[in-house]
C-alpha cells in the first residue's frame, strides 16, 4: 500500500509549522530570562561580599567566548576545517578594509559593556533595567538619521512615552532601596550617567552594524566572529590602560567565582537568542520579552534587594512598557518601486 504524495508534503508542512511554533516560543522565553537574570546576576555579582573580580576582564571574557562560538557556528556551516579556512581567508583575511569598517562598532561595544558594569553597581536592578531602554530612542533616533528611517506617529508617540516614563523612574524616592544588603559604595548619579551613555553608544553602534549588513553578503556569524576579535583586543587594551596594574599584581582572574562566569556567559549568549528571536518570532512579541523582563526584574528585586516600589516607579515603568508595545505594534509600511508596500524592519533587529 503506497503513501500519498500530498498526505506525505502536508504532514511535513504541519510538522514545520509546529517546529517553528516550539522555537518561537523557546527563543521568546529565552530572551526574556536572559534580559532578566542577567542584570540580576550582574548586580548581584557587583554589590555581594568578598573579592571583587575588575569589569573590565569579564567584557574581554564575553567577547572571547562569543567568537569562539560563532567560529564553531561558521565549522558547522561550512562542513568542514578546509572550507572553513577558506571561507575564512576570503572574507576577512583578503579583506583588511572591511574589517576596519567593523572596528568602529566594536570599540564601541566594548566601552558600552565596560559602561554597563560601573551602571549597574550604582543602580538596583529595577531601575537599571527600565532606564535601559532608552536605547530603543536612541536607535530610533540613529535610524532616523544614519538610515533615512521612518517612524509613523504612533512610534514618534512611544518614544516620547519612553522618555517620560524613565524620568518619571528617576524621580522615585532616595529611600526606595534599602543599602543594608550593598556592601559596595554607590552612586545614582554615576550609575545614570553610565547607563544613559550606554544607550547612546548602544543606538549608534547598533544601527551602524545594521547598515554594515545590509551592504554586505557576509552572514550575521561572521560579523560577529569580526565583533569577537576587534573585541578581544580593544578590550585588552582598554583594560590595560584602566586596570593593568590591579590586573597585573592580583592576577586576571581574581574574584572570579562560577557566578561571575554564569555572568558572562550570559553576556556571550545574548546576541545569539535575539538572532533567534528576530528569525522565529516578530517585534512585537520581542516587546512583550522586554517588558515581561522588566515585570521579572522588579519583582525579584523586592524579594532579593530589598526593593521597595513606589508610586513614580510603577507609573514610569508603566509607561516604559506601553511605549515598547506600540513603537513594536505600529510599525510603518515602506513603499517599493514598484508601488506594493511591505513592513519596514525595526531599528532593533540587529544587535550584538
């Protein structure tokens, strides 16, 4: 008794599709814990007793790992060591100038990873994460002018929504979070400036690497692979000429405890599970990602840092959340040559 063909092609359609729905969801889940535990752990990490690991090591750390794993990614590609050298030849090696193109946004990358652990050892991690996105206003922003982007006014609207509802976060009371579990001497006003600097270099660097991709044929692994190695060795000089004698006389890897590397490896990673979500999942949903991760965030804060929510924090928060959902929800239409419309990507597709 033979199979029909159409029985046949439709069972493996609803199999893909069910794949698809698995992965979406997995790399949305994924995404969510990532940006949620991750500022946990880095303010844990930052603000705990005992030896304190330098910053600046840990960024080389993640920038080492993350080039490791996107010259395995590019292995297993390619099918094997000898394509895999060649391809590697040709698209780097033979081509000096376009990696030089790709030192600006890695230079830029490595100081923002450095900026991130001065902000969030000055600021809880409630707080740190809905200023955070502030980067999506200055991505915007870039796009608009780097890219000659879009926005429709629903986004123009989100944005300034965004904008309120982090300066209405910053005006919560001083004495919201308790310093009896902070060994570490802090400062809101350091913390903000790093953090607000973070997301300028975060919109710049982002939406210059979007422009490097979309004017290339190189995949988004071997522009990370080119991210990884500039990385390493901005980062290594960067650390030299903040902490080399710190480094040099406690040695590289003081202070580091599995905690610290679970840290780091969940910076390495980061980039990887957006790439998923971009590919299995939409903006919109990314939004919710976003915003669950910051509801995660301030919750776990309460129980873990003693954070106590005030009335400016849960409307600011508030509005920071609203704002991701409609700057995702309400994305413009761009028209081609030849009249049709089709959806204009976001500003936040491509990242680190």
């Amino acid at each position: 008794m033979t199979s029909d063909p159409g029985e046949k092609s439709g069972d493996q359609a609803m199999l893909k599709t069910g794949t698809n729905k698995v992965l979406k969801y997995f790399s949305l889940a994924s995404l969510t814990l990532q940006n949620a535990i991750l500022i946990l752990v880095m303010r844990y990490v930052r603000t705990r007793p005992g030896d304190m690991f330098t910053s600046s090591t840990a960024v080389v750390m993640s920038e080492t790992i993350k080039f490791i794993v996107c010259m395995l990614l590019i292995l297993i590609e390619e099918g094997g060591v000898v394509p895999w050298l060649k391809h590697l030849r040709d698209n780097i090696i033979r081509q000096p100038m376009d990696c030089l193109k790709i030192s600006v946004p890695s230079v830029v990358y490595v100081l923002q990873n450095n900026l991130l652990y001065i902000a969030v050892s000055n600021l809880d991690a409630a707080t740190f994460q809905v200023t955070y996105q502030l980067k999506l206003l200055t991505t915007a922003l870039f796009s608009v002018i780097m890219l000659r982007k879009q926005l429709s006014k629903v986004q123009w609207f989100a944005l300034f929504l965004l904008f309120l509802g982090v300066a209405i976060v910053q005006l919560q009371p001083a004495d919201s979070v308790k310093v009896n579990k902070v060994v570490t001497e802090q400062s809101p006003i350091v913390g903000l400036a790093a953090v607000s600097v973070s997301c300028l270099m975060s919109g710049f660097a982002g939406v210059y690497f979007e422009k490097i991709l979309k004017g290339t044929q190189q995949s988004l692994w071997l522009r990370n692979v080119q991210l990884g190695f500039l990385g390493m060795v901005f980062g290594l000089i960067t650390m030299e000429l903040n902490d080399g004698p710190k480094v040099h006389g406690r040695g590289y890897f003081f202070g580091y405890t599995p905690t610290v590397w679970f840290v780091i490896c969940l910076q390495s990673f980061g980039g990887l599970m957006v790439a998923m979500v971009v590919k299995y999942a939409d903006n919109i949903l990314k939004g919710f990602a976003t915003s669950a991760a910051i509801v995660i965030s301030c919750v776990a804060s309460i129980y873990f840092f003693d954070f106590q929510l005030s009335v400016q924090f849960m409307f600011g928060a508030g509005g920071v959340m609203v704002s991701i959902y409609l700057y995702s929800r309400f994305i413009p239409a761009a028209k081609t040559s030849n009249g049709e419309t089709n959806p204009v990507i976001s500003v936040n597709s491509s990242k680190k």
